[in-house]
C-alpha cells in the first residue's frame, strides 16, 4: 500500500470473527492513512444489514447518504478526503449504481475511498474496482493464526508467553486480537510465570465465534475441540440455533452424497457452484457414508424433540452427546 491509490477494496471472510474484522478495519484505516488521509478527513459509513435501516424503503438509505457528499467535496484543509465504506456487501443496487457512478467523475487526487466487506461486492461496483482498484483479502481467523499473533505481540511487549500458555489465553478469547490484546495488556503487570492456570483462574470468559469453528472440529472428529466450542457457543446462543445449523449441514452434505456433479448440488442447495462453501462440501461428500449419514438424521431427530419437550436441564448433555456422536460419524 505504499504508491498512492485513490480506491481499496478490503475483503475478508462472509461472517468475519471479531479477529477478521479486527484485521479488516487495520487494513483499511492503513490504506486511509499511507495515501495521505488525515483522521479528520475521513467519512466512515456503515451500511445497515437487511430490515436494519430507518428507511428500509429509501432508494438510499440515511446511513448510506453521507457518501454522495463525501465523494463530491474536498478536504477542508486541503488535504485528500477519505471515504471508508464498511459492510459494503450490504450495499442495495442503487446505493451501489450511485456510489460507482460519482466513482467514476471523482478527483483521484483529492479523494481515497475504502469499500470493507465481508464477503463480496455487489455487482454493479466490483467490475468498476477491479479496473480502477487495489484490493486486499484478510483470511479466516484460525486457532493457530490468533497463537502465532498472541506470540508476536507478547514480543512487542517484552513479555514470555510459553506455547501452551499462548493456546489457552486463544481457548479463552478465541480469534478477537483486540480481547486477546487487553488480556496481554493485564498480564504484562503479573510478577509469577504465565501458566495455563493462572490464565485460566484471570479470566472466566468464553469467546463469541462463528459457527465454522464448532463444524470444523466435529469434521475433523475432534472430539475435545468440538465439546468446547460447544459450550463457548452456548454461552451466546439458544441449543435451537446450534440444532438448526446441524440441521442445515447435514442436509448439504446429504445433497452432496446424492448429486452427481457439483453443479447440480448448487442448484439443490441453492448456492453458487464457486462459493466456498459449496465447494467444501462437495469435495467432502465421500468422507461419510449413507449409514452415517442416516444415523445423523436419526440422532438430530432425537435431539430436537428433547430440546423442545424436556426439561432444560438435559439440553447440555443431549447435545454433548450428540457433537460426540457427530465427531465419530463425520471425522472417522
């Protein structure tokens, strides 16, 4: 980011972790800030998910608005003005036909815009970036990407932090840099080694992660992983929306044993044949067979009429055993 660019796409992972947006946000206030933008020169618009705004029905909507005149007028101090756009995905197409349209007649020289999304552009922007554009990617957050930066930024702080110390300050905060920096913060003041349990007795949290944590860990049939995501999730969230994701990933994975070319599982499962996700499951499909298969739907049967016709006190061990039972079905 070091030759002045007058336009950044900044993309990370659809559902960015409170690590990837972290990340996110640092990337795009650096691109911001090495094209010359002062802080006060920049107009930060966040865009509101679907049904979030106060006029839903607005062609642009309020939240949205502060972009036409960001990109029509110049700094007050005569410097370059800078337009950071975050959630861009969530863009309307006439948001997005506007905005590429006074992209099109902006000052290049006056004018840095920053377009932060989790996920990809909407149509109508993406080809006018690509042409006019640099773009950078912030990749999934995983356990061992947030270790190595715990380690890193233990060093920045002249601190020792053992390997197994680094894991479990992660199973505590899990990929938030910016949690896990106040935790290193904290501890920069404690006089005794930093083990594993005195992290664990400092502090009692569990992290807010996405769902991919928990489905990548009872596909791999890490039994101990998936247990404890498990319970970080259900720290969060209701039993029933950890169910209605099983739910939804066995009947992608059922599509994927039954469709013989991933074209067509895109159409059953109304997805696009290049996504991700698509693509993970279909080169997954043969890792469990139909048995397995049909044990899955049998067990999450079960465990849905437990959920909703037992007393709460037998949800946590009806869905220990079933992430269980999950892990030897799915990662054998």
């Amino acid at each position: 980011m070091e030759s002045v660019t007058f336009l950044w796409h900044v993309s990370g992972p659809r559902d960015p972790g409170p690590g990837e947006r972290r990340e996110m946000l640092d990337r795009a206030g650096r691109a911001l800030a090495e094209n010359g933008v002062e802080q006060p020169d920049i107009v930060r618009i966040d865009v509101p998910g679907r049904g979030q705004s106060e006029a839903n029905d607005a062609a642009i909507r309020p939240e949205v608005e502060p972009a036409i005149p960001a990109l029509q007028s110049r700094s007050l101090f005569g410097g370059r003005t800078g337009l950071m756009v975050v959630d861009a995905q969530s863009l309307r197409a006439s948001e997005a036909v506007a905005i590429a349209d006074l992209l099109m007649t902006a000052d290049r020289e006056t004018i840095c815009v920053v377009l932060v999304t989790g996920g990809a552009l909407p149509s109508q922007l993406a080809k006018f970036v690509k042409a006019n554009g640099e773009s950078v990617s912030v990749r999934k957050m995983r356990e061992r990407d947030a270790i190595t930066w715990v380690r890193t930024a233990a060093r920045d702080r002249k601190m020792r932090i053992p390997g197994e110390s680094a894991s479990t300050l992660v199973e505590r905060f899990g990929s938030d840099i910016g949690a896990l920096g106040q935790a290193l913060d904290q501890l920069m003041v404690v006089d005794e080694s930093i083990t594993p349990d005195l992290i664990r007795d400092r502090f009692k949290n569990r992290p807010d992660e996405p769902m991919w944590h928990f489905a990548d860990a009872v596909a791999a049939g890490d039994i101990a992983g998936a247990l404890r995501r498990l319970h970080d999730f259900l720290t969060h969230t209701h039993p029933l929306v950890l169910l209605a994701f099983l739910e939804n990933d066995l009947r992608k994975r059922s599509l994927a044993a039954a469709a013989p070319d991933i074209q067509t599982f895109a159409d059953w499962s109304n997805s696009k044949p290049d996504a991700f996700p698509t693509k993970k499951a279909w080169q997954a499909r043969n890792r469990v067979s139909e048995e397995r298969l049909g044990l899955a739907v049998d067990a999450l049967r079960r465990a849905d009429q437990t959920l909703k016709t037992k007393p709460e006190e037998t949800h946590l061990v009806t869905l220990e055993r079933l992430t269980v039972s999950l892990c030897y079905w799915y990662g054998a």
